[in-house]
C-alpha cells in the first residue's frame, strides 16, 4: 500500500504536543494497514499502523524536521482532483 503523506503542522500555531524521535524513519510499526510519510521529504513516519490508534500523534520529521499530523482518512487531502 502506498504511504499517505501527512499534514505538516506549524507547531507555534497549533498548541498540541509532538512525539520527536532521535532517529529517521517510523516511530511506530504494525498494528494496521496505513503508512503514513512526512509531507515534506516523504520520509515513512508510521508504518503499517492502525489510524484509530495514531490519529491524534504528530510527529517531527527525524530528517527535515517538520511537524506532521495524521490526515483524516475522511478528509482526501486538498489538490486531488477528479
Ligand atoms: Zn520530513
């Protein structure tokens, strides 16, 4: 399944905390059949994950620092176009 790419957040704006993993690549994997990546550099953050169990996380990006959210799957990402 391809990764969906996640919704970079501007941290002072929005008041919520963020996980920032020491590392690069998915802080968590397995549970689930979504992959998200940053929406930035498309570094993989969640892997094969459950969205009911991560949909609340945002996650800095190890590689371009970045502040991703996970997307509602119920909200198509803006731009796509039929
Ligand atoms: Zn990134």
């Amino acid at each position: 399944m391809p990764a969906t790419a996640m919704k970079i957040i501007n941290p002072r704006r929005d008041e919520r905390s963020y996980v920032v993993p020491d590392f690069v690549g998915p802080i968590i994997s397995g549970g689930g059949d979504a992959t998200y990546s940053c929406g930035k550099c498309r570094t993989v953050l969640l892997e094969n994950v459950a969205w009911e169990r991560v949909k609340d996380l945002a996650i800095r990006c190890g590689k371009c620092g970045k502040v991703n959210s996970v997307p509602d799957p119920n909200a198509p990402p803006k731009g796509k176009r039929r």
